[in-house]
C-alpha cells in the first residue's frame, strides 16, 4: 500500500468514528447528545487532522455527496444543552496600533458540525470510491480552508461549557 493511501486510510478512520456519531444522533430523535463524548471525538479529529499531510489533489471527479445540512442543524439544536457561543474568527487580526480590538462573531455548533461533516463526507466518499490521493487532498485542504475552524471553535465553546460543570 502506498504512503498516500495509508495516511488516507488512517485518517478515514477518524473521519468515520465523527461520521458514525453525527448519523446515530441525527437520525434517531431518542438518542441522547453527551457534550463529553463529542468533546472527546472532537479532540480525536482533532489530533488526526494534525497528522493530515498536503498532497496534490489526484484525478478530478465529480462530488456526488448530498447532505441537507440545514435540517441536520436543526435536529441537533434541539439536542444540544448550549449551541450559541461568540468567537473571534481570525485572532492575527489584531493591530495593537488600533483603538478597537477584532469584534467577535456568533457561532453555532450545530452549524460547526454540520459543517465538518459535509467535509468529512466529501471526501470520505472520494476515499470509498479508492480515490485515496483525492481524498487526502481535500481532507487537508478543507480542514485548513474551512472545517478546521469550526473544529476549534465548537471543541472552545464545549470545553467552556464543560468547565462550568456540566459533564454529564
């Protein structure tokens, strides 16, 4: 196996343990949304995502995922105990030399995960069509232009919702 298809394949592992866990809470309106366990797998992503190496994107193909984020949204607001949180969206903005420091903006985590896994998909389904190489490349490259952001900021407003005592 190719050094491409190994890191791929490592990676969509990960990918799939977020995958799995957004599809159970999703689809099922009984099932209970735990903050710790989506902190930890979370973090999980987290961690692979670092290990996440650039690579050229291989042969185009056509992206044949749907995926209705804005229903998925839906559903997991109503799971969540917290979605609301403010963040900076790009901390190097700050210029000491002016008055006003970088103005937060209003997130949501049930956007933040709807978010990643629309991504994660992408090119989970890139990874189970053998297009290894496509795959890696688009994990990395969303991860850096889009995911990875949402990423961070959910797993910052879970662990502030966390440290304030709320770990059931």
């Amino acid at each position: 196996m190719s050094d491409v298809a190994a890191k791929a394949r490592d990676f969509a592992s990960n990918a799939e343990l977020f995958v799995r866990w957004f599809d159970r809470i999703v689809s099922d309106e009984t099932s209970a949304l735990n903050m710790r366990s989506l902190h930890e797998i979370l973090g999980v992503l987290q961690a692979a995502a670092a290990r996440l190496t650039g690579v050229a994107p291989g042969d185009d193909s056509e992206d044949t995922f749907e995926f209705d984020g804005p229903s998925a949204a839906g559903i997991l607001r109503r799971k969540l105990p917290v979605d609301a949180y403010s963040a900076v969206f790009d901390p190097f903005e700050y210029d000491p030399r002016e008055v006003d420091p970088p103005k937060p903006v209003m997130a949501m985590i049930s956007d933040d995960l709807s978010d990643i896994y629309r991504n994660l998909m992408e090119g989970l389904v890139l990874f189970q069509r053998g297009e290894a190489q496509s795959a890696l490349w688009h994990w990395h490259f969303t991860y850096y232009a889009h995911w990875g952001r949402h990423l961070s900021h959910a797993q910052s407003a879970i662990w502030q919702y966390l440290s304030e005592g709320n770990w059931s």
